[in-house]
C-alpha cells in the first residue's frame, strides 16, 4: 500500500468517532440542510421539506425515474419530494404540502413522517461504521407550550438510529451561537427565524442558559400579508424572497404588508426575548455587553438587520447588546453549528 493511502485511511477513520465524513443536519420547516465540509460548503445539501402529490400513472413512474426526480409511491399516488415538489408545483399551478408546521412535525398530516424520511434517506447515507454521532438541530419550547418539541425530537432520534447514527440534539439557536459566534467564546444571543418559527438561545461560554421558540416566521409573514391583500401566500412568499427589501420606503400594497409583517414579528420577538430574559433566574449576571445573531431564511431582505435592531431599541432588556450582526449563510448556519459539534466531538 502507497503511504498516501495509509495516511487518507487514518484521516478518514478519524473522523466522527470512526465512521465516515461528519454531517450536521437541520430540520426545518421550509427546508432541510445537510451541512459538510467546513471550508467550502461543497458537500452540504439542502431540499425543501416539501412534496407534491400526482396520481400514479402507467408511465409517469419511469419517466419520474429517467429523470431523477425523487419520489415514493403509495395508495396509487406518487408523493414527489423536495425540491423537485416546488418545481412540479410551479409548473403544474398547484401548491407544495408540508410534513411540518409551526416548526414541528405535522401530525395532522398522513404521510407526513414519512415523506421527511425519504427526503433524509439520500441526504443521511448509512455510516461507514454503526454509531457513528450525528448531530441535528431541534427547536426549542414554544412560550406557553412545554413539552411540545418531545415528540418531535423522538421521531428523528428513532429515524437516526434506525439509520446507524448515535443522535445527538442541539437546540437550533445554539448551533446558530456555535457557528457564528465561535470567537466570543460562544457567549451571545443566537436567533434563528426561520419558515415556521423563531428560536432563540442566550448561550454563556456555550452553555444554553436560556432558549424558547415563538411559532411565527416566514410562513407567517406570507399567510398574514396574503390575507390581507386577498393574494395566495405562495405569491406573497415569491415577492418576498425576490424583490422585498426593507431598507427602502414600501412601493405597493403587498410591499406595505410585507413591511408591517415583519414589523410585528420583530416586535413579538423582541418584546419576547425581554420578557423571557427578564423572568428567567438562568441569565447570568454579565458587565459585558453581548453580541446578537441573526440567522435563518426570514432575515434575508435587505434591511432585516437594522429593522430588528430599531425593534431591540424599543424594549427594556436585562443584558446589554453589544452589535446586532447577520449570520455569513443564514440558510446554513443553524446545520453549520450541528456540523462543528460532530467535528469537536471527534477531535475531544
Ligand atoms: N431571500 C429571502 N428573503 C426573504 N425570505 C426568505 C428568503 N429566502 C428564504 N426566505 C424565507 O425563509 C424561510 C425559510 O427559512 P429557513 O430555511 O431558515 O427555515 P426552516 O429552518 O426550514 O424553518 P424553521 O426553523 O422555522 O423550522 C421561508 O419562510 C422563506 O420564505
Ligand atoms: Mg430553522
């Protein structure tokens, strides 16, 4: 054997505890990211957690599988998945369903577990060796509503394991923290608004002192303004991720929607976070001044950033902030920081 094999042999087994490269995984509402490789972020996937639903067809099977197009077969129906769903939606005028609402799994919805399983199978190939970790993010409680995520989180730690993983739980706010805030010692406020929640977590030297999701996002944004300007939420979520920017003045209705949506989600959230902050007896007593970042796809508009931080600037919290920044990738950040735990966890 060539040294150089020797050497990529060692490297490999190395990594995640023996098995093969590490993966981070989000779970999300709108989308699934399956973070690799640091450096470049080539490896790293991300679908829609979404399908589309088309009758079962003599043909259409094997046209779906010339093209590659993902999907699972049941009751005479083809549920399309992913990406290719938002794409036969587009072009057939039909709306994509979700397995996951308000930041959980749907469970008003049949096939719902196991349309985000067939997503994950490609995206989560079995390890090279059983037991490898696999770290994956989870939402944190929703205000009022303890206990609701339990479920949710048995469900993919029963799919992990049936996979070959060792699952290891990161509340999705603190990955955000572990991803972006990896020069403050891990010490901040992470918020990640995402489709169909909001998570926050104040870390202190990376431990999660306090973390809490409010169940409003983007879908909320979409539905609210839709409602208002009598358009489908669908349309509202196009001009939004296309043209919204909230750094300039409103120029029609659903941009005057759009802009008094996300008004009133930064309001919740910022009035939340110093509500939950102050009747918390977890925040600790800190003189500095604490970094806070914006992550996930409802902070993408231009303007998000300075908007929030106006918001903060209404509100009577416990801590001072220091800056409000934005995420480097905040489509990737939340399964970034999931990645870099597999990754501390293989070399401790
Ligand atoms: N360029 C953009 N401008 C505005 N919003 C965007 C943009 N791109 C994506 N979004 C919105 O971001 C949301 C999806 O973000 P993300 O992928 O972070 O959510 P998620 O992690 O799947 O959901 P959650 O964390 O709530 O379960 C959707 O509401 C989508 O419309
Ligand atoms: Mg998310």
């Amino acid at each position: 054997m060539a040294p150089g094999s020797m050497t990529t042999r060692r490297k490999t087994a190395r990594s995640s505890g023996g098995g093969g490269p590490s993966i981070g995984l989000d779970i999300g509402t709108a989308n699934i990211v399956a973070y690799r490789n640091g450096q470049s972020e080539k490896g790293t996937q991300m679908e829609a957690n979404a399908f589309f639903t088309v009758p079962s067809m003599p043909n259409t099977r094997k046209i779906l599988e010339d093209k590659a197009v993902r999907f699972f077969e049941k009751d005479e129906r083809l549920h399309i998945l992913g990406n290719a769903a938002e794409e036969f939606a587009n072009i057939l005028g039909g709306t994509t369903r979700r397995p996951m609402e308000d930041g959980l799994v749907n469970l008003k919805e049949d096939d719902g577990i196991q349309v985000i399983q067939a997503i994950l199978d490609p995206m989560v190939p079995e390890p090279a060796q059983k037991g490898q970790p696999l770290w994956f993010s989870v939402p944190g409680d929703p205000l009022d509503r303890n206990g609701a995520v339990l479920f949710n989180e048995s469900i993919f730690k029963t799919y992990l394991k049936g996979r070959g993983y060792t699952p290891r739980p990161i509340n999705e706010a603190m990955a955000v923290v572990v991803s972006e805030l990896s020069d403050q010692h891990a010490t901040g406020i992470g918020i990640s608004m995402g489709g169909g929640m909001c998570n926050i977590c104040f870390s202190y030297l990376s431990i999660p002192a306090v973390t809490y999701s409010i169940q409003k996002g983007g879908d909320f944004i979409d539905q609210t303004v839709g409602r208002s300007v009598g358009e489908p939420a669908t349309k509202i979520k196009a001009i939004k991720e296309q043209e919204l920017d909230l750094s300039v003045a409103p120029r029609n209705n659903i941009e005057h929607g759009l802009h008094a949506a996300y008004d009133d989600l930064f309001a919740s959230l910022a009035e939340s976070l110093a509500r939950v902050l102050r009747g918390s007896d977890n925040v600790p007593r800190l003189n500095q001044a604490l970094p806070i970042v914006l992550s996930g796809g409802t902070v993408l508009p231009p303007g998000s950033r300075e908007r929030f931080a106006a918001c903060l600037g209404e509100v009577d919290l416990p801590v001072r902030v220091a800056k409000v920044v934005q995420a480097r990738n905040p489509l990737y950040a939340t399964a970034k920081g999931a990645y870099m735990m597999a990754v501390a966890e293989d070399e401790s």
